[in-house]
C-alpha cells in the first residue's frame, strides 16, 4: 500500500509539527523546502522527537523539472499536503508579485506534478483570512459563511489557490482535495524541539510576547482598546499547532479511507474567542513571567473579532482542539527559553 506523504513547506512552522505527527501516525514522508523560511535544524528536531529521520529536499517549488525530480524518486506517495508558501501579510502588501508568483506557482507546479504522476489527493494550507470580518450574525464562523473579499495580496493568494484546487477537482474525477482553513496557529511542540522561528521583528502576538518575556523586546504594544469587544482589544481563535497537526492526519486519513466528496473545507479552530489582553493575562499566569505591554493604536487592516464554529471538523473529521490554553501558552515559552539557550551556546 501507497504510505508516504509529500510534504511541502514540511521544514516550516505548522509543517514541522504536521510531520512529526504523520510519522508517529506510521506514515513515511518527503519533505521538500527550500528554507527560504526555515532551518536545516529543524529536519534535525523532528529527527529527535519521532526517532527516525525523514527524507527532506531542499527543493524551490516554483522550480518544476528539480520538483518534480523529487517526485519521480518515489513510487510510494498516496499524498500531498501543501504547506509551501510565503505568508506574511504586511511584506505581501509591499511585495505582491513575489506573494503571487510564489503561493500560485508552487501550488500550479505541484498540482500538474500530482497529475502526471497519478497522485490523487491534497491537503491544502488555506486561512481563516478568506473570510475577512465576518459580520455578527456569521460569528462563530461556519464554512457556509461568504468568503470576503481579500484584504491582502496574500489572502488572496489563498482565495485563488482554493480556486485553482475547486477547478482542477470538477475537471478530474479522481482529484481529491481537502481545504483547511486555519485560525491562528500558536505554542511549540511539549518538546520544545520544533516550534515557531520567527524571521526578524515578528508580526505574529505569541512570538513578540515570548521574546517580550525573554527580554528581547522592550514591551509588547497591544494594538488598540477602543474595539467592540468586552475588554475592548481584538478577538482571535488561538489554535496549539500540535492540534493543529493532528488534524492534518485526520483529513489526510478521511481521504484515504473514505468515500468522501471530492473537494471539502474545514475550518480548524477551538470554537472560543480570546482577546490580546486575555492572551497577555494568560501568558502571565501560565509562565509566571510578567509582561511589559502598553497599549497603542490600533493596527492598519486589523479585523476586530474573528473565531469559529469547528463542528464540522469535530463531526466529519473526529477532531478537537483540546490543549488547554494555559499549556499552549507554557508551550510557547518553552520553546523561546529553548531558543535562547541555543543562542547562548553559540
Ligand atoms: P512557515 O513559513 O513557517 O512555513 C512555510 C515553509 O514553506 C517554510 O519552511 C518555507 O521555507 C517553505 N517555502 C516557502 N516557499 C517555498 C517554495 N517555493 N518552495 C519550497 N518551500 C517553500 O509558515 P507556516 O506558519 O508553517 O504556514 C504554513 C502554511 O499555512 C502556509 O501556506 C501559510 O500560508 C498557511 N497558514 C499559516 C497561518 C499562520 O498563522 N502561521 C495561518 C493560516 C494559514
Ligand atoms: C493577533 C492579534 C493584533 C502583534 C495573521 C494573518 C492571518 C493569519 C493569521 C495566515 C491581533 C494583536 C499582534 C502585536 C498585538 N495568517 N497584536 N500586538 O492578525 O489575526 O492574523 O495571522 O493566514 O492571515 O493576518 O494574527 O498574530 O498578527 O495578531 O496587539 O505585537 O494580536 O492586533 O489582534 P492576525 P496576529
């Protein structure tokens, strides 16, 4: 039987854990990145957790004849999960082109390479972004709720490759697909071998509070108090990426297994809001490290409140986020002490 997986972006943040648990799961896998966001070390951390090595390419997927040369070494893979591409929304907004180019064209190369190869099934990296500002009545928000229009180059990105993903499945009975839109993935592996590596001043809250807490950072700016929400700052789904992971192996196993449609859509969230100052309490007592934080304005094209209604990945997909929050949290500063001891060593 087909057992290994393609994994694109597998070095990555969300990829890297997605690994492990694939592995555990006894799933073989191919990891092709070309670290433009990662690092060979982290090929190394998941070496360390699972105990085996996976085979990794350091390979651009935009690049088609060195990606597919990957794909043509194995005879084995019953899947892709697609993970590579660029995601910092600020730089795509700067640098649109090179967010279109590289998120359409390693998606177009890695479908046509699915094609001729006779790989049926794909697991995409989509976002909670596709839908924007929900509006009250859409909160939780279900996979039936509209997809807004983009507010970046990169959502958009993510509306398009669902596009692409739609079409290529209604022109190809054998085409299966599975949409994952994520909320906003936080923590590190209970390891602490794997876990975020933010690329300069981050963008992302869970990355500034923990370098806040190491004392990397002066003080984490909370960007505005004046929202329409009970303590006035921004909501967001917080999902532990180690759930997150998991239910990549279970949308893969559903596609596998199962008699399912062709194209289906997910939304990976807790199903619970929590604001920026729920996070910095959280932190707070979860580590028992303080926090510095001032409050500032608020961020340019920042959506107020967003979480969602994970029934359909509970019911279809028999999966749950159920890590506690204070873990997550704890999670995330261990992998930043994790960091910073590595660091001192060097
Ligand atoms: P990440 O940057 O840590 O991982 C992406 C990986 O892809 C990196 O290792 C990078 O080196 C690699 N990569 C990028 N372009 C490549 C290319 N052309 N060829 C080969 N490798 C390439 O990001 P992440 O947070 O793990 O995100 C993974 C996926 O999930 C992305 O598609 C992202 O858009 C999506 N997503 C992320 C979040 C989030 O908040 N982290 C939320 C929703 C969706
Ligand atoms: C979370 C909250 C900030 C930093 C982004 C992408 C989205 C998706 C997930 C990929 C917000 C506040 C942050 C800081 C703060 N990614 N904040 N001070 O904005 O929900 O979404 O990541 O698909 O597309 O846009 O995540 O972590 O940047 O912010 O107060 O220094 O934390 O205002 O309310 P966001 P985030």
């Amino acid at each position: 039987m087909k057992n290994r997986v393609l994994v694109t972006g597998g070095a990555g943040y969300i990829g890297s854990h997605t690994v492990v648990e694939l592995m555990q799961t006894g799933y073989e896998v191919v990891i092709v990145d070309n670290l433009s966001n990662s690092d060979i070390s982290v090929i190394d951390g998941i070496e360390q957790i699972v105990g085996k090595r996976p085979d990794f390419v350091n390979v651009d997927c935009q690049d088609y004849v060195s990606f597919e040369n990957v794909i043509k070494k194995y005879d084995d893979l019953c899947a892709a999960i697609h993970f590579a591409a660029s995601k910092a929304v600020g730089e795509s907004v700067e640098k649109p082109l090179l967010y279109y180019r590289n998120n359409i064209t390693s998606l177009l190369n890695l479908l046509e390479i699915m094609q001729n190869h006779g790989i049926h099934n794909i697991v995409f990296s989509s976002s909670c972004t596709v839908y924007g500002q929900p509006s009250d009545e859409n909160l939780p928000v279900t996979e039936k709720a509209p997809r807004l229009e983009a507010l970046s180059p990169y959502g958009n990105t993510k509306h398009i490759c669902e596009d692409i993903i739609c079409d290529q499945s209604r022109a190809n009975s054998s085409f299966k697909a599975i949409l994952l839109r994520y909320f906003n993935p936080i923590g590190a592996h209970p390891s602490a071998l794997i876990g975020e590596l933010p690329n300069g001043v981050p963008n992302n809250l869970l990355p500034f509070v923990t370098q806040t807490a190491a004392g990397l950072r002066s003080e984490l700016k909370v960007f505005g108090d004046d929202y329409n929400t009970p303590d006035g700052s921004c909501i967001r789904d917080y999902i532990y990426v180690v759930d997150l992971a998991k239910a990549h192996v279970a949308a893969l196993e559903r596609m596998l297994k199962v008699d399912s449609e062709p194209v289906e859509v997910f939304n990976l969230g807790t199903g619970k809001g929590l604001s920026v100052l729920e996070i910095v309490r959280g932190f707070e007592q979860a580590t028992g490290v303080k926090l510095p934080y001032r409050i500032v304005g608020r961020r340019e094209g920042d959506i107020e409140k967003v979480w969602a209604d994970p029934t359909k990945a509970n019911t279809v997909l028999h999966w749950k986020a159920e890590t506690p929050t204070d873990q997550i949290l704890l999670s995330a500063w261990r992998w930043q002490q994790h960091l910073m001891s590595k660091a001192n060593k060097q």
